[in-house]
C-alpha cells in the first residue's frame, strides 16, 4: 500500500527522470581571487613538457641502442624488435604520465621542476587514469587539430588549454610557489 502522493517509485524520478542523481561542483580556483596559482603557469608548462618529454626518450633510446646492437650479434634477426619500439614507445608515455600525475605532488618530473601540479577542476588530486587518459587526449587533439589548440591557454583566465577542458583539469602552481607568489602579491 502506498500514500496517497506518492506513486511507488523512488524520490525524485518519475517521468523524464533517469535515474541519476549527481552533484555539479564548483571551480575549486579562481583567478580572480587567487591570482598566485595561475602566475607564470603557461610558459613554465611549456618547458614542463620539453623535460617530460626527454626523460620520456632516453629509456627508449637506450632501448634503441641494446636492439641495435643485438641485432649486430644475432646478425640481423635482432633488428626485428624495432617493430615493437612504437607499440613500447605509447606503454611506456602513458605508464609516465600517469604514474607521475597519479603520485601525491600530482606533476611530472618536468612540472615538478617547474613548480606547477595538476588537478581537477574542483580541486581534487590527479590520478593514474586521468594523468594517462590527459595524455591520450593531449596528443590526439594536437595530432589532429595542429598544435594551434594551445592557444586557447590564452584566452581563458586559469590558463587551461583545450584537451585540460575535455578531460577536467587545471594546472596550477604548487603549494610553496603560490605562498611566494601571494607575499610578493600582498606588497
């Protein structure tokens, strides 16, 4: 038996109603009021991404170089490992990214250097799926839109680009640089 308003099915859904109930969270940071966290992060990302990107290749120089010289020894039948250096290249990239944005400075080797991390755009931490699946969505934007879409740092106020707004992130200065950057602020 059931009240008189109520129709047997649960609070909230009805007609027109899935069934999924989630809640939309707010900005975690804003530029207008916390200026210090989005000071210089653009041009630092850049040279964030020169360093991510040659401790990417050396192992897979060194790599290179072993099949290379196992395929001297083995006269030329070692050489036919060179076919996996694609397929090994990609494992290895999004093993990088998200084992390095999924640790707790949620940054790269180059954006630690760099002083930069990643979040969510509500604040929460990275984690291994979103720093490999942020790569993913990186290199094919730019792969398939030209490296033109990074321009779109420039006209947003956090400074995000076009594959941080498909995948829900924001790059910020780190905890200790946002302190420096707020006390020369505050002067």
């Amino acid at each position: 038996m059931t009240d008189a308003g109520s129709s047997g099915t649960a609070p909230g859904s009805g007609p027109g109603r899935i069934g999924i109930d989630f809640d939309v969270k707010p900005h975690a940071y804003d530029p207008v009021a916390n200026p210090e966290l989005f000071e210089g992060v653009l041009a630092r990302r850049v040279v964030a991404f020169v360093i991510d990107v040659v401790l990417i290749a050396i192992p897979l120089i060194v790599v290179w170089m072993f099949i290379f010289v196992f395929g001297i020894v083995t006269l030329g039948l070692g050489w036919a490992l060179y076919g996996l250096m694609s397929p090994l290249s990609v494992i290895w990239a999004l093993f990088y990214y998200g084992l390095t944005l999924g640790s707790p400075a949620s940054a790269t080797m180059g954006m630690r250097a760099m002083e930069i991390e990643m979040r969510t755009w509500y604040g929460a931490p990275a984690y291994f799926v979103l720093g490999a699946v942020h790569a993913v969505v990186y290199w094919i934007s730019v792969s398939v839109l030209s490296p033109l879409i990074l321009v779109v740092g420039f006209f947003n106020p956090r400074g995000r680009l076009l594959h941080d707004f498909l995948v829900g992130t924001v790059l910020i200065n780190n905890a200790s640089r946002a302190a420096l950057l707020r006390a020369r602020f505050a002067h």
